[in-house]
C-alpha cells in the first residue's frame, strides 16, 4: 500500500514539472533543498559548470541566441530534474520493494519456523504417542502373558488333580477288578470243585451200572454161545468168541487210561453238544472222543458180523447179531452214559452190517487192517456242535 501511495506522488511531481514552466525553478529550488548534501553538492558543481558555460556561450553569442541558449538551458535543466526525481521515484520505490520482499521473507521465515515448530510439535506428539500406545501394548502384553500363565498354572493343576483323581480311579477299578476276578476264580474253583465232584459221583455211578450189565452180558454171551453151536453157525461162533475177547482186553485198557487222566477229566469244561432221539447233551473233549469211537466201533463190528452171517448163508438181521444186543465193546463206564454209548454204537454197527453182509463200503472203509466209517457218516450220525 505503501509503494501505491510513493508511485502516484512521483507521477504527479513529474507532471506538476512538465505543465508549470515559470515554477519549475522554484520547485527545482526546493527539491534541491530537499536533496540530500552530497547530491546538493553535485547538482551545485553542475550548476556552476553550466553557469560557466551559459556566460561563456553569452559573452560569444547575440542576446536572441542569449535567450535561446538560456531556454535549452532551462529545458535541459528541467529534463535533468526530471530524471533526478524520476531517480529518487525508482530507488524509493526499490527501497519500499526491497523492505516488502524482506518483510515477506520475514514472514515467510516466520510461517516456516511456525511449521518447522508445529510440525516438531506434531512429532513429538507423535511420538508420546507412539510410547503411550508402545507402553500401553507391553502392558496389555504383560496382562496377556500373566492370564496365560494363570490360565497354563490352573489348567495344569486341574489336569494334575484330573490325572490324580483318574489314576486313583484306575486304581480303584483296578483292585475293584482284582476282586471281581478273585471273587469270579474262587467262584470258578468251588463250580469246577462242585463240577468234579458231581463227575466223580456220576462216574462212580456209570461204574455201578456197567459191572451190572457186564454180569448179565457175561450170561447173555453164553446163551448166544451154545444156541450158534446148536445152530452149527461157526463164522458167527467164531466172530462172537473173538468179540467177547477183544471186549475183555479194550475194558483193561480203558482202566488204564482211565486211571492216568481221571482228574483232567474231571476238570474239563464241557465243550460239544449232541442231540439224540429229541434231547440235547453237553460233553467234553473225552466223551466226545469215546462217542466217535463208539460209532466207529460198531461200524466194524457190525461189518464183521454182516460178513459172518453171509459166510454163514444166514438171513440177514443186524438185530438178532450179539454185538448189536451188546452195544458195549469198547465201553468200560467212563466218560459219558452207557445209554448214549450203546446208542451210538448200534448205529455205526446196523450201517457196518449192511456193508459187511452186502459185501460193500457204502457207509465205511477198508484201511491197515480195519474198517472204519466215513468222516461224512459219523458227522451225520453224532452231529456234535461246538458250544465255543
């Protein structure tokens, strides 16, 4: 605003110059006046020199040329001040620029310290409050790393009273178990006691009855004896002595036998089911044995006795054959009922007759000297089931 103001009073100072001639050596005069000392002193020496010249120019020259000399002189002089003030207009001007631009460089200098301040300012604002959230997360992180500790030390006290209270619990179940299995093995051992001595009883019993039916079959083979004398049918003579002996040594080997493995029998856990004629029966390992061995026995007996009847020329009748009346060869009283031993045995022994009378092996073979049934047969015949 300044600088406006200094512009429009310089132009119209030039102008005031230019339009009032008679005035201009007074303002000139004053504007000298104004001047500062050293350029008084210069305007003065001009002055003088003009002087100079003007008076030398006159003393040479008429006074009309006087006269024009005198207004070239006083244009020259108002063209000079003109540029003087021209002069001091531009370098007042430069000097109001001069003070704006460094008061705008202060300013600017100023906006920029400002800023450079503001912006430290932000940036150690910043910066707390990067430490608070920095503290702030070290703490959460403290808090954190404190509950999972806590959170690790109780899961690790309730496992430990878990693992305690389990293995106090296996511990329990496991004498609980103990005693279950105690309780269930003397169990066991009373029925396997009771067992025995049910089985000792039983075959003390099978003993009684098989001495009484060996005395009536001792009588019965003598009567059998002299009615095939008187009959004169000597093969069935013969196969019949050859049975009453063959049974007597059977019955010694049975007893020994017996004698060598009466108390594993007597433990043995039944093990096979049978049926016969509608009922159910369980037995083990031994009177499973001793039933094959019946069917197999009477197979060959009764095929012995088919073939004798046939040498014989006789009818055929299983029937009416000693053996099939006897049904005991091979059966001392040990392991299962003279009953289920005799009928097993005339079932093997009616099948063994039809081969022996037939002169076949439909039912059995002929293998190292004896006859013996099929597998299938006596599969057929004794149908033992597994009870495991």
């Amino acid at each position: 605003m300044k600088v406006n103001i200094s512009n429009g009073v310089v132009v119209a100072l030039i102008s005031g110059l230019l339009l009032m001639g008679t005035s201009i050596p007074t303002n000139a005069q004053e504007n000298k006046d104004k001047q500062p000392p050293k350029e008084q002193k210069k305007a003065a020496g001009q002055k003088t020199a003009s002087k100079q010249d003007n008076k030398q120019q006159s003393k040479q020259q008429p006074p009309a040329q006087e006269q024009q000399a005198q207004a070239n002189q006083q244009k020259q002089q108002r063209q000079q001040q003109g540029q003087a003030a021209q002069q001091q207009a531009n370098k007042q001007q430069q000097k109001q620029q001069a003070q704006a631009q460094q008061q705008k460089q202060q300013s600017q200098a100023a906006q920029q310290q400002a800023n450079k301040q503001q912006q430290k300012q932000q940036a150690q604002a910043e910066q707390q409050k990067q430490q608070s959230q920095a503290a702030q997360q070290q703490a959460n992180k403290q808090q954190v790393r404190k509950q999972a500790q806590a959170e690790q030390q109780k899961q690790q006290q309730s496992q430990a009273a878990q693992q305690q209270a389990n293995k106090q619990q296996v511990r329990q179940q496991a004498q609980a178990e103990q005693q279950k299995q105690q309780s269930q093995a003397a169990q066991q051992q009373a029925n396997k006691q009771q067992v025995r001595q049910q089985r000792v009883e039983q075959q003390q019993q099978r003993q009684t009855q098989y001495r009484q039916e060996l005395a009536r079959q001792q009588n019965l083979n003598q009567q059998r004896t002299a009615q095939l004398q008187q009959q004169r049918r000597m093969a069935q003579y013969r196969y019949q002595q050859q049975y009453w002996a063959r049974l007597q040594q059977i019955r010694i080997q049975n007893a020994r036998y017996y004698s060598s493995n009466s108390n594993a029998y007597f433990y043995a856990a039944p093990n096979y089911r049978y049926s016969r004629e509608g009922s159910y029966y369980e037995t083990n390992q031994y009177g499973a044995n001793l039933l094959r061995q019946s069917v197999n026995y009477g197979y060959e007996q009764g095929f012995r006795a088919g073939q004798a009847d046939r040498q014989d020329r006789w009818q055929s009748n299983y029937q009416d054959s000693y053996g099939y009346q006897d049904a005991n060869y091979g059966y001392s009283g040990y392991y299962v009922d003279q009953n289920d031993y005799n009928y097993y045995f005339r079932e093997g022994f009616r099948r063994g007759y039809e081969d022996g009378y037939n002169s076949r092996y439909q039912y059995g073979r002929y293998s190292n000297g004896k006859y013996a049934i099929l597998g299938s047969v006596l599969s057929l015949v004794l149908n033992l089931e597994s009870l495991h």
